[in-house]
C-alpha cells in the first residue's frame, strides 16, 4: 500500500517524530509510547520504544512484540535485529528469538549471510547461526553483488562469500559495487574498479554515492553534478543540492527512472541524466 506521512506527536517527555505509517493508520489513544526517532513500518511492523524498552506494533497499533529489548531495529527479510544489554541478535516477525543474542554487533542479512562482531573482530554468519566466514576482519559490510568490503590493518577491499580476496587489501577505502563498479580511493585519488580490480577510471571529483543508471553524484567546492561508466561528466556540477529519491527499498541521491531532483539558486526541479530540466 502506499504510504502517508503524518506528525505523531509522543508523550511530552519524548521527541515529536515524523512517522511514517502505511494509509489509514492512525496512533490509538492511551498507547502512549514513544517514538524518539524517525520510525517507519517495515514488513508490517514497526519498531518503538516505551519506558526504555522497545517492542513492535503492527499497522492497527496492537502491540505485536512486547516492550522488552534494550534496542530494536525495523525488519528486513523477515528478521530484525534486536539488543539486550551490550549483545545483538535476531527475531522472526512472531517474536521468536532465531539468532541468539551472542553477539557484540550485527548487520542485517544480505545475500543469505550477516556480518556479526565478536570481540572486535567481524565474520559472517548464515540463517542457521553457523559461522560461514570467519571472525578475522576489523570492518566490513553488507554482501552487495557477491562481494563485501572488508578491512584490515587500514586497508580495505573485497572477499566472496568463500572467503576469497576477490580485490586485494590494498584500497584507503572500499565502498559497495553498483551496476557492477565499486568506488574506491588510493594514493588520494578517488575512481572506480570493477569485480576483475581493473580500474575503470579515476576522478578529481568527491564521490557522493555509488552508481545509479548509469550515474554517479559527485561534487567539488559544494557544487554537485554527475559523472558517467566512463568518469566523464555527464550532468554538469552547478548545482547546489541533490534529493534523496526512494529507489528498491532504500533512498538514494540520484536518478530514478531516469530523473533527479535538484537545486539552484534557491529553486528545486527535476532534471533528465543529460542534465535537462523537466518542467
């Protein structure tokens, strides 16, 4: 269903939020919890918070999971991660505890695999809790495309889920691969390579995000444009905003369905991926 924005206005010792809560849904009276941050319904449910404790609500406002977890994360692809005093874990959409609470730090599945921290150090584990790749990283991400940035000793790049070194550590950074290009930065210079660690271009330009159809949002002395596959420039940095557009689930700056939206001088506008405004 489509979503509506609305104010929900907490208790007066909590923050006023703006929630965003599927059509029709409406805060009941007396539940009295508190929203103190920007909550959003996921697979039906949305994490909250009363007196310290968080739970969930499903869409008519009953309380579906109790008020009991120190921590409470929205749910993605059927498991949420939730926190008892310094440990995290997961729950299903009933409540059921699937993923112990064992560890120090956990990033939601992806790819069929989670990044869990023990001891300072990362691994990954698979639905069933076995540990697939092992505790060895200082940092790491999500699975995106087959492969996760990992890091170690300061150096970051990429392994599979064999636990392979798919790109060397060799990067001062390593973000996620896009549209098959992984944005790096070496020797202060920042470009993009591709799942083969071949360099496909570098850039003076400040990368803002990862790819998007066919474009990159990239920005000098405060100025933002977009950049094309090749690192040519393709929409001109003139402009002095960007919008965050929804795309797949999550939000994004940059071209969806083949339009963004921008500012200048004062005035917000969509513009095509050649730079054309859309009026």
């Amino acid at each position: 269903m489509a979503a509506t924005a609305y104010m929900v206005t907490a208790p007066a010792f909590a923050k006023t939020v703006d929630c965003q809560q599927v059509t029709g849904f409406r805060m009941p009276k007396g539940l009295d919890v508190e929203l103190q941050s920007y909550c959003v319904f996921s697979e039906s449910l949305a994490a909250v918070s009363k007196n310290g404790k968080w739970g969930f609500l499903d869409t008519k406002g009953n309380i579906a999971i109790p008020f009991k977890y120190d921590l409470a994360r929205n749910f993605d692809d059927g498991l949420a991660i939730v926190r008892l005093g310094s440990k995290e874990g997961f729950i299903n959409r009933k409540g059921k505890l699937v993923i112990s609470i064992e560890y120090d730090e956990v990033i939601n599945f992806s790819e069929g695999l989670a990044a869990v921290n023990r001891e300072g150090k990362w691994g990954y584990i698979n639905k069933d809790n076995q540990v697939i790749i092992p505790f060895e990283y200082d940092d790491t991400i999500a699975f995106d495309e087959g492969l996760a940035q990992v890091t170690k000793d300061g150096k970051q790049g990429f392994i599979n889920k064999e636990n392979q070194m798919v790109i060397p550590l060799i990067y001062d950074y390593a973000g996620w691969f896009s549209e098959g290009l992984g944005a790096i930065k070496l020797n202060d210079k920042y470009g993009f390579i591709d799942k083969n660690n071949n360099v496909v271009f570098f850039t003076d330009y400040y990368l803002e995000y990862a790819f998007s159809e066919d474009r990159v949002l990239v920005n000098k002395g405060r100025k933002y444009g977009f950049l094309d596959a090749e690192g040519n420039v393709a929409v001109p940095l003139i402009y002095d905003e960007v919008d965050w557009i929804e795309k797949d689930d999550i939000t994004i700056p940059g071209f969806v369905n083949g339009i963004a939206r921008v500012k200048k001088d004062g005035e917000w506008f969509y513009i095509d991926n050649l730079g054309q405004r859309i009026d």
